[in-house]
C-alpha cells in the first residue's frame, strides 16, 4: 500500500518537496493545501492531485494521509503541525521549525503525547562536507569544537521578489541562518545559553520593507564555546551567490572551513556571471539528487520503518530558541538568555 502524503503550503518548497516525493518508491502526494487559490490548482495541475483544500484542517478531517509536509511560512508552522500530528499524520516541517520558542516547545509536547514522526527539514545535515565536519569532530580530529562562524547573505531580490509577500513578517536571520545555526548546535553538540545580536534597517526600510538588511549573533553555549552567525539580504543583484555561503569551525586541535558560495560552478555569460546551484535539488537524469531528496527520502524511511528522524523536534526546538532569542535580542539591544524547557 503506498504511503500518503498531503502538502501544506504549495509555494517554491511545496511544490519542490511534492516533485521528489513523486519519485519516491510506494509514496503519493494525494492532497493539496494552500490560502491561495491560484497556487493550489498551479499545484493540483502539475501534480494531478484532485483533492484540493483552501482550508487545510479541512484537508486533514477527510483525507485518510500517513504524513504531512508543511511548507507555509515560517511563521505559520505551529499551528498545521499540531493539527497534523492530532490528526494522526506524521510531520515533515520546513526549517526553521517555528519562529517563537513557545510553539516549537508547543509541537515538541504534541510529538511526545502522539508519537507520531516529526522532522525539521534542514536539509544541510545531509551535505556531504557539513557532515564530514561532523565525522572529524566525533572522531576527535578537530579536538573540541570552541569558535565557531557562519555567514549566509543574499541578493536583495530574495526579499524584494522572491519572498516579496512575506519578507517583512521574517528576516535575514530567520531565512538564512537558520540551517547554519542547526549544524552548529549539531556540531557542538552543546545547549546554547545566551545571544547577543545587532541588526540594521535601512536599505529595505528605504524600499518599504520593514526588516533587517543584515544581522550579526554570537551564540555562547553551556560550555563556554561560542559561534558567530552572520546574514544579510541586500548584497546587490548583480551578486552570482545565491547565497554566499562559508562556515568555519575552530577545535582545540584543528580548524575546518566549507566554502559553498559557488557549488563548485562559475558561468560567465554573455548576460550574466552566476554560479547554479546543483548541491540542494537537483534533477540528475530521472533522479532528484543531494541534500533535500535526501532529506525527505530519510524522512519518509523514519516512518515506514518506525525509526528515529535525523533533526527531531528537541533539535528543531533547540535553534529555533536560538533564533528567537536573537529577535530578541535585537529589540532589547542586549544580551538574552535562552532557557530551555526539556
Ligand atoms: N529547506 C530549505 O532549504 C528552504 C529553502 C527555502 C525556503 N524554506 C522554507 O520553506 C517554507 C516555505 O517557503 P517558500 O519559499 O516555499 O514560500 P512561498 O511563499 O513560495 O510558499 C508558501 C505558500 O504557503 C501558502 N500559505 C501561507 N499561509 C498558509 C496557510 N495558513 N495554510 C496553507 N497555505 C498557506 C502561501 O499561499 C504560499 O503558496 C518557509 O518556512 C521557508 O523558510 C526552506
């Protein structure tokens, strides 16, 4: 019997997320979810699904589905994923999990009273060189991880056309950051404790966009160790990076860096130089390959063969507190403590 999955939210992800588990063996994506009506049949046409709901709880009370993939916002995960879980469906969630701690520690309850299966999907984990780093510091290569750095900027056609109807209500920080901060924690493997971060407005001010052009964070851990996360979202568009991307990890006995700005690409055309991204989804021949089919593959393999999720909902709720703590850190101007509940 194929495994079932509705989707919540049939924008960029939602529809990318529905095309790899289209490929994937024994699964069918049989229901749709969206506000906007023309985003839904986009979706119902490309994938022939004709169960199509404006209201996805309505999608949840009469469709029998084994899982959900929530791709709204990010500032709408919590309630869809609750719903989902009560309603006996097992969660993929986009990153970041949610954007206040008190919903993701909301989720994190109703995944312990259910059981059901629940992952964020930072995709990154599944990377190759973020995971060799992983290896190098559990094999003790690297010594202790204690400094650590991230940056992560777009061009201003992210906010401005891409997410152009959302980008206020998120940031820089909450779009971009949010996978850095996930292998950080994953690296470290430590709880973090306080944040101190700053943030500038004024280039998407000017342009009628109230939010962070870029944001600066230094996450300090339980331990001592502390890692610094830069984003911005105003590099001009002639910019090829999308995103401009390099992270470092400084160990008691070795240093590691990942440069990924280019995927390993320069095209230099008539019109443009750019750097395509192949490293995240990407069709090979028939096959979706690299770090979101993986992702969603391994997902699906949780389910079906009732094993643990790689980014569970105690890790999705450990960076998104970190994420909040830096919003709030934002506003107070100063240092805030991240106090978690588990
Ligand atoms: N994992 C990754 O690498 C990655 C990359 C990009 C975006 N994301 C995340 O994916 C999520 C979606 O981003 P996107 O770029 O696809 O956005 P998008 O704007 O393209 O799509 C979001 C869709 O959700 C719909 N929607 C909004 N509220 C809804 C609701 N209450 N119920 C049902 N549908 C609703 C919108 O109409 C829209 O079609 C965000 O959380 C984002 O941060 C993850």
């Amino acid at each position: 019997m194929s495994f079932k999955f509705g989707i919540i939210g049939t924008g960029i992800m939602g529809k990318a997320g529905g095309r790899i588990l289209q490929l994937v063996e024994d699964v069918e994506v049989t229901a749709l979810a969206d506000i906007s009506e023309t985003m839904l049949k986009e979706a119902a046409t490309e994938f022939n699904v004709s169960a199509i709901y404006k209201n996805y709880q309505d999608m949840l009370e009469k469709e029998d589905l084994d899982a959900v993939y929530v791709a709204t916002p990010d500032q709408y995960h919590r309630d869809s994923c609750i719903d989902a879980m009560n309603a006996g469906c097992n969660v993929l969630v986009e990153k970041p999990m949610t954007t206040k701690q008190e919903d993701a520690e909301d989720i994190y309850k109703v995944v312990q009273e259910t059981g059901k299966k629940f992952q964020v999907n930072f995709n990154h984990r599944w990377l190759a060189p973020y995971h060799k780093i992983k290896e190098m510091i559990d094999d003790g290569q690297l010594g202790e991880p204690i400094i650590g750095f991230a940056r992560k900027n777009n061009p201003i056609s992210v906010p401005t056309s891409m997410l152009a109807s959302w980008a206020k209500d998120s940031s820089p920080a909450w779009f971009m950051n949010s996978h850095d901060i996930d292998l950080m924690v994953w690296w470290f493997d430590a709880n973090p404790v306080e944040v101190y971060a700053k943030g500038i407005k004024r280039v998407l001010k000017a342009r009628g966009m109230d939010t962070y052009d870029g944001i600066q964070s230094l996450v300090t851990f339980e331990n001592g160790q502390f890692a610094t996360f830069e984003s911005a979202w105003i590099y001009p568009v002639t910019s090829p990076y999308m995103p401009d991307s390099f992270m470092e990890v400084i160990g008691t006995k070795g240093t590691t860096h990942v440069n990924r700005k280019d995927e390993s690409i320069d095209a230099i055309l008539e019109e443009k130089y750019t750097c395509p991204r192949t490293f995240l989804n990407y069709k090979v021949f028939d096959e979706w390959v690299g770090a979101m089919p993986s992702s969603v593959r391994s997902f699906v393999s949780a389910c079906k063969n009732d094993t643990e999720t790689v980014v569970n909902a105690k890790e999705g709720l450990r960076s998104t507190a970190i994420l909040d703590a830096i919003h709030r850190s934002l506003e107070s101007g100063k240092p805030e403590k991240i106090v978690l509940n588990f």
